[in-house]
C-alpha cells in the first residue's frame, strides 16, 4: 500500500486543472480514490491532456480566472477542500516577454488570491503553491539551487516565479503560524516533460508538432541544459509533501526542489537525439541568433533536502523519461487510443517501478492521521 493511500476519500481542490501539470494530478488523484476539485481557465485546445482525457466528467470541474479574488473565494468556500495546490499560472518565458503585465498579473495576484482563498477557508489543512526552478537568482554555475539560495529571474516569467515564492513565505509567516491553521509549502520543479503538453514555445511539444508536420525543428539553445523530468516525477514529490504535512506537521513547511537526480542534467541535443532514437523520427537543426530573447543556459536544482527528508527521489533514468514521454505523445497523436486509460497506465508502471526501486512514498504502509 503507498503513502499516498492517504488521498483516499480526501477532498483535494486543484488551481490550474486544465493545465498540463493540473490534469495529471487530477487523474492521479483520482486514482488514488481523492473527490477532486478544480479551478482553472478554459483548456487552450482540444488537443490538451484535459480534454483529450475528458476529465470535466470526472472531477468536479468551475472555470475560472485566479485574478478573480472573489470567484476563487467563493469555490474555495463552496467545495471546502482539505488540501489545496495552486498549479494556475501563464507558465511560458516566450510569453512573459510578449505580455509582461499579464504574466505578472496572473503569477503573483494569482498566488496572493489564492492564500487569501486559504486564509478564509477553515476547512484547509494543506496549501502547496508550485512555482518553478526558475524562481531562483540564475548565475550560470555548475551547481544545483538550494532552497536556501536567492530568488530572483532576468525574464519576466523567471522574476514572477522568484515573487511568487516571496508571497508564499510572507503568507506563511504572517497568517499561518497559529495552532489549527493551514500548512504551507511551495514546490520548484525543473523541466517537466510528458504526453498531453501541447503548449507553444516549449521544446517536446514543438518536437511532437514538428514530427507530425513531417517538419523540421528550428532550435534556439540547442546547447541549454534543463532538469528534465517526467511529469510524474514532481507530481509524486507534490503529493508525497502535502502527505508529509498532514500527518507529521509544520516541520515540513517552506520551499522544496524536485528534480532530476543532479549528475543527470542534459541538454536539448541530448533530450532531441534520445527521442530520435526511441521514436524512430523527427529532425532539427540549430537557430541560434545574437537578437533572440535571454533565457538561461545552465540550471541544475540540488534536490538533497527532498531526498533526506521527504525520503523522496525521482524513480526514471533519462532513457526510461523519454520513453514514457514518446509513448504518451504515441497516445495523444492517435486518433483510436484512449487517452486516459494511457495515462492510467503510465502512472501505474510509474508506481510500480517506484515501488521496485524502494521510494518510500510507493512502499510505505502505515499513515497516521
């Protein structure tokens, strides 16, 4: 039995559900036996994992814009959720350059709506907010971001995720701290990757988009190296944190890496070869120019404190991501699969490899509450 049996019969409200990340932990969640909620913006195409894996008819489903403090409220009050994860944000570094006001509109008012959502809420007992590995002050270095290191962001999307995390500790501190109030904890990932992404501007999708066309790539750093990571790698540390917090406390309040393991960093040549490889297709070639807009080069999270205290680590080598990440694109690009029932399944073989491999959260029998 998994540590996250705990979700059983639980009601968890996601923000963002409709998001890429959102719908998988929706699914997961309701595969883990959860009443799952969520609050999101319409999906942005019909080719996204939502609605490809017509979840609307699974969980319980509101549209809505997290700039919209009163709305947020209302569901939150309407639902009563125990736990809560803000995943909503404008989550592309492309477009924060095209729409700043926006980016940082929906990424930190977002973020401020929903503490306020939690802070009005009784009924919740854990608030993560997930940002990402770019919230951190990018020097360029050969080492992995601590949690303790400085935020910060050059781009507009890297800056807001950088507040975001600012807001989230000042929440924290200022209206959580009392006996009986909500727990609280952000969570930074790296480079997530995985069937149902279909947004612009991002490497995989682009990829998939590319072969489909019977197109070639144009790639601006092909040299960058990223944390990628399966999408199921981060969601089981986010589900295995808000776990952690509910049954062991306020120690495991405050910010979190999830990442690869960090001698495993690898560029977008490598991540565009090994797909190659294992999809037998797909072709690119480098476009790299002085005027295009920044985006960092070198950025490696140190998931050490995850590892040692959540007894967390990620379950796939680079060779088994990217095969789970071309089989889920097989399934999003055929036209007689069942997308969901995919995704059921690639989360089972995920749990079962965890449990293989002996991660706590997979093997785990006992949970105290």
């Amino acid at each position: 039995m998994s540590l996250l049996n705990a979700y059983k019969g639980r009601k968890v409200l996601l923000t963002g559900h409709t998001g890429f990340k959102g719908s998988w932990m929706a699914i997961w969640l309701k595969e883990l036996g959860a009443e799952v909620y969520g609050y999101s913006l319409e999906p942005y195409s019909s080719y996204d994992n939502f609605v490809r894996c017509n979840l609307q008819d699974e969980i319980g489903h509101k549209i809505g814009d997290v700039r919209d403090r009163d709305a947020m409220i209302a569901y939150f009050n309407a639902v009563q959720p125990e736990i809560v994860f803000h995943l909503a944000a404008q989550p592309l570094v492309i477009k924060s350059y095209e729409d700043p006001a926006g980016t940082f509109e929906t990424n930190l008012m977002g973020v401020v709506n929903f503490f306020d959502a939690v802070r009005l809420t009784p009924s919740v007992k854990v608030a993560l907010n997930i940002t990402s590995d770019k919230c951190y002050d990018n020097k360029e270095w050969i080492w992995g971001y601590r949690e303790t290191d400085p935020m910060g962001g050059k781009d507009p999307y890297s800056a807001s995720k950088g507040c975001a995390e600012l807001i989230t500790s000042s929440y924290m501190h200022s209206f959580f701290q009392k006996e009986g109030a909500a727990l609280v904890a952000s969570a930074r990932a790296g480079n997530v990757i995985g069937g149902g992404d279909w947004a612009e501007n991002r490497i995989v999708p682009d990829f998939f988009r590319a072969i489909s066309a019977k197109e070639t790539l144009n790639v601006r750093n092909l040299y960058a190296t990223r944390p990628w990571q399966h999408v199921l790698e981060p969601l089981s540390g986010y589900l295995t944190l808000a776990v952690k917090l509910l049954t062991e406390g306020r120690q495991y309040c405050g910010g979190w890496n999830f990442g690869p393991d960090g001698m495993t960093n690898y560029s977008v040549k490598d991540l565009l070869d090994k797909v190659i490889d294992t999809h037998k297709a797909g072709a690119y070639v480098s476009t790299a120019s002085p005027d295009q807009l920044h985006e960092a080069m070198l950025l490696k999270l140190d998931i050490s404190k995850a590892v040692n205290f959540l007894k967390w680590k990620p379950v796939l080598t680079f060779e088994e991501t990217v095969d789970f990440v071309v089989d889920g694109y097989k399934a999003d690009m055929s036209e007689t699969n069942n997308v969901l029932n995919s995704r059921r399944e690639q989360i089972a073989a995920f749990t079962k490899l965890a449990a293989e491999r002996q991660i706590q959260w997979a093997v785990q029998t006992e949970v105290l509450i």
